[in-house]
C-alpha cells in the first residue's frame, strides 16, 4: 500500500466536522480545517501528511489478527 495516494478520504484518522467553518477534521493530529487535512499540510509543510494511515491497510491488519 506504499503506492496509495495520501488523501484523507482514504485515512484511518479522517472524520466530517460538525462545524460549519471547518467541515474535515484530523483525529490523529487533533485539527480541523476547511481544506482536507490532508491539503492543508501539504499547503504548510510543503510535503504529503506524514500521519496518514490507509483505512484498506488498517483492515487488512486486523483481518491477520
């Protein structure tokens, strides 16, 4: 899964805000944005979100337990 694209629609820690001003929200790194999470790094850091952790890899991971 190394190949998969860093997008928040796709990560374990994403989750929809119930906060108008700022609609998606990162559990891992505790903000939330009117961007993806996801884009508002890479808008900061200038590089793909380093704390994105694919939802199909988590799952295969408990699928092996």
């Amino acid at each position: 899964m190394e190949n998969e694209k860093v997008s928040c629609w796709n990560c374990t820690f994403f989750a929809i805000s119930w906060d108008p001003s700022y609609r998606y929200e990162c559990k891992k790194m505790n903000f939330k944005s009117n961007l993806l999470p996801s884009q508002q790094v890479k808008v900061i850091d200038k590089r793909d979100c380093l704390a994105f952790e694919s939802k199909k890899e988590k799952n295969q991971r408990n699928k092996r337990k």
